[in-house]
C-alpha cells in the first residue's frame, strides 16, 4: 500500500465513520468534536484526491473543510449554557 492508499483510509475512518455518531449527537461537545475529527478526515481526502489527479473532487473537499469550521464555530460554546430567549 502506498500513501494515497493509507490517506484514502483514514479520510473514510476520520470523514464518515468516527464523526457521523458524533454529529448526530443533541451534546454541543460531542458535535465540536465530531466536527474537528470531520475535519481532519476531509483534509487527508483532498490530499488524496488531489494526489490522484481529481481536481474538480478535490475542490468538494474544500468544502466539506469548510462547512466543518463552521460547525465547529457553531458548536465552540459548548460549555456555556443555553438560554431560553422566549
């Protein structure tokens, strides 16, 4: 197995695998998490794919990446807590 094959993997582990239970948690923090581990996982599939030569699927990736630090700006307050603003 060569490199791209190994980033390959752990983009599906660190992409889809690990953070889909944890985005779909109701805790803020497991989706702060959840979201950094995504991030992570899409940053090594656009290695990847851009090693491979797929560009235009490269540039998904990019936004997946940002979609993540999205989510992660949404979620950083996860140790305040929420009030009811009704």
């Amino acid at each position: 197995m060569d490199i791209p094959n190994w980033l390959e993997i752990l983009a599906l582990l660190t992409g889809t695998l690990l953070p889909a239970p944890l985005l779909s948690s109701p805790s803020m923090k497991f989706r702060f998490i959840g979201f950094n581990i995504m991030i992570v996982g899409n940053i090594c599939a656009f290695i990847a794919q851009y090693a491979a030569g797929l560009h235009i699927l490269s540039m998904a990736c990019l936004f997946w990446i940002v979609m993540s630090v999205r989510g992660v700006w949404s979620n950083k307050n996860y140790n305040t807590t929420l009030t009811d603003n009704n």
